[in-house]
C-alpha cells in the first residue's frame, strides 16, 4: 500500500492562465507532466492566440 503523504509534500504549479498555485490531485498522476491549469475554468477562459 502507499505512504500517505501530507498535502504540503504534495508537488505544486503555477497556473497559467490565473498564475496561482495549484497542488498535485490523484486524477492527474498519469499527466501530471501536461497539466498547466488549475480548473476547467482557466483552461476555457485561455486563449493562446491573444498573446
């Protein structure tokens, strides 16, 4: 069975659409390497074209 791990031990990002932090959640353990935003909410509202 695996260690349990206290959130603070947890690897965090910076959103890129929103720029705040965001910790690791065990949905994304398979893309955790591809994920750049913290919700469904910034991943609409980012419109790479604007830039």
């Amino acid at each position: 069975m695996a260690r349990m791990r206290k959130k603070s031990e947890l690897p965090e990002k910076i959103c890129v659409q929103c720029a705040r932090p965001f910790k690791w959640r065990r949905k994304w353990a398979r893309d955790w390497h591809h994920v750049k935003f913290c919700s469904q909410a910034c991943r609409r509202a980012h419109n790479p074209s604007a830039k």
